[in-house]
C-alpha cells in the first residue's frame, strides 16, 4: 500500500527501540522507502546498521556527516519525505520538537518537513503524565502532528502503567491511514454494520449465522483511510476493533436496530454489511431449558428490517448500499431488494462460490445499481471495499 511513498522513521533514546526495527520491517513489506534517522542516544539502544539492513539505506545520525558535502542532507530527507514518524518519542524529543529546537539530525530535519508527522511518546508513567510532557504533546497536536496515546502495562523500569510503546502493527496503521490513499472522502461521514446478531433463546443460549464481521470491518477501515469520519456498529466478531474508526458494539438485531437510527441521520453513507437476524425467539426463557424426550420447536418472531427502514427514511443526497448474500438466482434476488428497499447500491455475491462469503479474507461481488451491474473479480475483502467505496464515490460527484 506504501509503494513509491517516503517515510522518514524518527527513532530516539528509549528502550523501546527494538520496536521501531519491526516497524521499519513493516513498512519496507508495504514496498516503503524508509528513512531511518536516529538520535545520539537511540544508537546506544540500537545500532544503525540494524536499520540500514532492514531498510536498505543509510541510518542518518549526524548533521555534519562529510559523506554528505554535495547535499544539504536534513533538507534533502526533509524534501523527499511523504510523512514522519517518530516512535519511540522520549520526553525529550517530544520536547525539542514541540519548541522548534533543532540540534541534532533528527530534530533538524523534522523542522524543515512540512508532510504530515505522527509521534508515538514511550517513556515512565511520571514522565508521560507530568503536565510538562502533556503541555508539549499537546502543542505538537496544536501544530498538526498526530499523537498516538501509550498504551499501559508493565514498564522496563518496572512501573506499571500508561507509557508503553504501542505495537509495530498499531504503528504501521497509523502510516497507512495517512499515506496509503488519497483523501477523496474527507468530510463524508460513513455508517458501517458488520458481524452477526445474536438472538437469544434462554441464559445460555442463542441463534445466530456464520458471518465473522470481515467485510464490515474492510469497509470501515478503507473509508477511514480516505479521510472518512467513520462509525462502525458491530455484532460479537473476534476481529481487532479498527484504528480511526468509532466502533459501536451490539449483540441482537434489535441492539443493532437502535443504532443504526440513532446515527443514520447524520450519515452522508450507509453501507449495511451486517448479517441481520430476520427472525428471533418469540419468548425468551428465563432459565435455562431443560432437555426433555420428546421433540421441541420454537416460535419464532420477525425482527426489525432496518434496510427497509433506511430505505423509507433515506434523505436527499444519502447514499444507501446493502449487501445480499445469495446461494440462488443471485441477481434477480439482488434486483428485487434493490427496489423493494430503496437502495442506491447493492453488493452481491453467492456463498456457495469458492472465495466468497462468511470468514474468508476473499469476496467476489456484483455492484447493483439501477442502471448498471459491475462483477468484480475474485480479490481480498479490503480491495472490494476499496472498489465498492469507488463506485459510491463516483456516484455522489
């Protein structure tokens, strides 16, 4: 997702140094130019060859480096940057930074970049939550840059609480959110369903589908990544809530019912990606039912149709897109809802097609409008989202 993007990965004095040599790996997976720079102290924790074979370049360390006599070097990595990272951050760079103090090639060549800056503060409890460091944090935020909060846990000064490095991972979504597509949905708000719904039977038991919230999940964080103000209502899944994203947990169709139309107002899109109970247990058994010898059935009650309803209820300029998970006559089905809902878009695939459906990282689609069918190819869930959001996008223009 980084390809031809230049990320200068800012590494200063804190033990949580190792970290940043896995987030240098990840980022050069993404097909990344990484540009480590690291303070005096940082190649103490970590050496700068570490980085340059995980990078491929020059670990930068020094200002007067005479390697560099034909190039002003903190302004040459400050031109070609697409975006800085700075992780970990001790008290100390924070502070440079947020006061413009340049005296060293980290601190200089951040000065002279004007991309986008995301700081990540790993440091002692006391240290994080002394209002010095928060007054600085909260200047650099003032100043544009993003603040990823610590998380909390034991310290290596053996402390416990807020102050720990959060994972290369979580590192690395903060540069895909900023750097791995344009902006092309900056001041749409987006409402995302994904999961099941559970509807319960007794204390220890309920009915529900196959659904693992994949889908969702993929939409929400593709629009997030194109500048989307982003609201997710989730059913039970045991995916990792997604980063820049409010996630909204729910357990049944009438949890989720609820919802969606306290937000679906405020909503430029909806895209209804959640498998929705269409029938739940008429009564609901206080404890739990015993097991007999003889057969049993149970009455069962429809439930809310929020699609339909959203479609009733759309307002001018709303887009509203749903999903239709077939297993026959996928098309006329997918027609049908269309119009029967008042939907501007329909996704639909067929579950019994390999690649398809419930819990893979695939998904084969039909976009349905009105006027037009468009088949994608067999593709992960997070390009489909990205190719559905396309179709929305260019709808709304």
């Amino acid at each position: 997702m980084l390809k031809g993007k230049t990320v200068v990965l800012g590494v200063s004095g804190g033990i949580a140094c190792y970290k940043a040599c896995e987030l240098a790996s990840l980022l050069v997976k993404q097909h990344a130019d990484v540009q480590v720079i690291m303070t005096e102290n940082a190649c103490r924790l970590v050496t700068p060859i570490t980085f340059e074979q995980l990078t491929g370049n020059k670990a930068l360390t020094d200002t007067f480096d005479r390697n560099f006599v034909h190039s002003v070097e903190h302004i040459s990595v400050a031109t070609r940057a697409d975006m800085v990272i700075i992780a970990p951050a001790t008290a100390n760079i924070a502070a440079k930074l947020a006061h413009g103090i340049a005296d060293d090639m980290l601190t200089t060549t951040v000065l002279a970049c004007t991309c986008p800056k995301v700081i990540a503060p790993s440091m002692n409890t006391a240290m994080y939550e002394n209002p010095v460091t928060q007054d600085n944090l909260k200047t650099l935020e003032h100043y544009g840059w993003e603040v990823i909060e610590p998380d909390s846990g034991r310290l290596a000064c053996g402390a416990v609480g807020k102050g720990k490095l959060p994972s290369p991972e979580r590192l690395l979504e903060a540069c895909l959110h900023t750097l791995a597509h344009d902006k092309d949905m900056t001041g749409k708000k987006v409402l995302v369903t994904a999961g099941p719904t559970r509807e319960a039977l007794d204390p220890v038991r309920f009915l529900t589908n196959h659904s693992t919230g994949k889908m969702g999940y993929a939409i929400a964080r593709a629009a997030a990544y194109r500048g989307a103000e982003v609201t997710l209502v989730s059913g039970k899944t045991d995916l990792p809530k997604p980063d820049y994203v409010d996630v909204i947990d729910i357990v049944s169709a009438q949890d989720m019912y609820e919802a969606v139309m306290e937000h679906a107002g405020e909503s430029d899109i909806i895209i209804k990606a959640a498998a929705v109970a269409d029938y739940r247990p008429a009564v609901v058994a206080d404890n739990k039912i015993k097991k007999k010898d003889v057969d049993m059935s149970i009455e069962l009650e429809r439930t809310n149709d929020i699609l339909k309803e959203l479609g009733s209820r759309k307002k001018e300029g709303q887009f509203l897109c749903g999903f239709s998970m077939e297993t026959e006559n996928m098309l006329e089905n997918s027609r049908a809802k269309l119009v029967k809902k008042n939907l501007d878009m329909i996704a639909a695939n067929n579950v019994k097609v390999e690649g398809a459906g419930f819990g893979n990282d695939t998904n084969i689609l039909t976009l349905i409008t009105a006027d037009s069918e468009t088949e994608l190819p067999i593709m992960s869930k997070f390009d489909a989202a990205n190719r559905l959001l396309d179709e929305i996008c260019a709808r709304m223009k």
